[in-house]
C-alpha cells in the first residue's frame, strides 16, 4: 500500500512535489520524505504532513513498527530546506509560526504508540537528526555523515531538542556536535551512541528490512507498554503517568496475545501476536 499523506503538498511550477508519503510492507509501515531534488530536506508543508500519515499508519493494525526514511539513496534527511527560509522563517511571526508547525511534526513522532525506526542512509543534518532522535531506534549504513550545523547558520536550536540529543549522547557529545558543527562519521555516531547499530552499505535495504521484521513479529501490546515505560524514566516525578503505564501493562496479560504467547513457547513454534 502507498498514499499521499491528507493534507495536499504544493507542487512546484514544473510539477515536482516534495511530499511524506507513507507505504505499508510486511508488518512494517514506511514515512517516507521524498524531497530528492534537494537530498530529502524538509519543506514547510512536508511538517504539515507528518502527523497526518502517522495517524493513518497508527490506525492500521497491521503494522507493527514504523520506519522512518529518505526518498532513494542520496539522504535520510539533509535538514529543513533552506530555500524555503526567506518567505518562510524571515520575520518573527513567520519563525513563530514554522516553529510551532515543525514542533507538531516531531511531537507526532516522539508520542507515536507504536515503535519507530529511522532507518539511515548517506545524510543526516539539522533537522534530520532532530527527527532522528524522535524515534526509538536508528540504524545506519556505514557511510552515512551525521551534522548539526546550526552554529553556522546563525539558528537557535529549542530547549526540546537539545535535550533529546542530549539524553541520546550525553552533554559533552552534545556540546562538541554544536559548538564544532562539523560532520561525524556512521561509526563516530555508533560510538557516542547517536545510532543503535551501523550495517553494511552493500545489502542495507535487506538488513534493514530483516531488522524491522524481527521487531513487526513481536508483541505490539509488549511492545508499547515498555515505550511508555522507557519514556517516563527521562520525566520529572510529578509528570509520570504511572496509571497508564500499569494499565498498559495489564492490558498485556489481559491480552490474546499473552495465551498466544505461551501457547507458542509451549508447542516450540513462532507466536502469531495480532495487537490485542
């Protein structure tokens, strides 16, 4: 299955169309940004349409995890597109406005109930790191450069943000990829824990898709329970939601999914979970 997200993209004059367009594989449902004229930068209304495809992949029950990519092999994501900045981003209001959009944008990802993946290749700058780090995992090919070049643009980057990067790799790896701005390596990335895993540029896509499967199959209840958990390890004590995360906890052994789970452990075969 592939479709546009609902809110209509604006085409240029020649017809070319920056757009999120979602597909839905396997167990594994697809964002994809697809700005390949400009290496997958994100555009205003490609903001605009983040939360509306997320809500469709949320919805459809068959998928188990959503993955996060850039149209083709030339970027994940090369940052918010620039070109867009002096009729978009020139005047308070504008900035104010830009900002609150791309804030919802990320917020659908970081609160989405199902896990998320951003599955990278070759570019992952400004922007694209910030939405990086708004899903749960990230996987890269090795030859892909990571960069927040914000201090030379002149950008303020906002209190979220920074702590996400922050809770990912810590404060002094933080400090260094703002104040040098400069580019990281796959295997740099690895190491300071901006990635999970790093895979091989020959044979990514299949890696990838095994990698994603492996999470698909497993049990979405589970699954969504323990993200909620996770999650409120980085919140402040009187912010945890702790109802909800024992109530989703319960609704794991109140689940079909939880007598599937040991029917299959006892007849030694694959459990088939369906969410419920």
């Amino acid at each position: 299955m592939s479709h546009l997200a609902r809110i209509p993209p604006e085409a240029e004059a020649d017809g070319y169309t920056p757009h999120i367009r979602t597909e839905v594989k396997d167990g594994v449902g697809w964002v994809v940004f697809a700005n390949p004229r400009r290496r997958n930068a994100v555009t205003y209304t490609m903001w605009r349409q983040i939360p509306a495809a997320l809500a469709d992949l949320a919805e459809d029950d068959s998928v188990g995890v959503v993955a996060l990519r850039g149209e083709g092999e030339s970027s994940f994501i090369s940052g918010a597109d620039i070109s867009e900045f002096a009729t978009r981003r020139s005047t308070p209001e504008q900035v104010a406005e830009y900002d609150r959009v791309g804030s919802e944008a990320n917020l659908a990802i970081v609160n989405f109930a199902k896990p998320t993946v951003a599955v990278i290749r070759t570019w992952c700058v400004g922007g694209g790191v910030a939405t990086a780090l708004g899903c749960d995992l990230r996987i890269a090919a090795e030859d892909s450069r990571f960069a927040v070049p914000a201090a030379r643009l002149g950008l303020g980057y906002r209190y979220s943000g920074i702590k996400a990067l922050v809770d990912v790799v810590g404060p002094a790896n933080a400090r260094e990829i703002f104040f040098t701005a400069r580019k990281y390596s796959a295997e740099e990335a690895l190491r300071m824990g901006l990635v999970n895993r790093t895979l091989p540029v020959e044979g990514f896509d299949a890696a990838a898709q095994d990698y994603l499967a492996g999470i698909a199959q497993n049990a979405p209840l589970t699954m969504q329970a323990a993200k909620l958990a996770i999650r409120a390890t980085g919140q402040d004590p009187e912010v945890r939601d702790l109802a909800r995360i024992d109530a989703a906890i319960q609704a794991c052994f109140d689940s079909e999914d939880y007598q599937e789970g040991r029917a299959a452990f006892a007849e030694k075969r694959p459990p088939v979970f369906r969410g419920r």
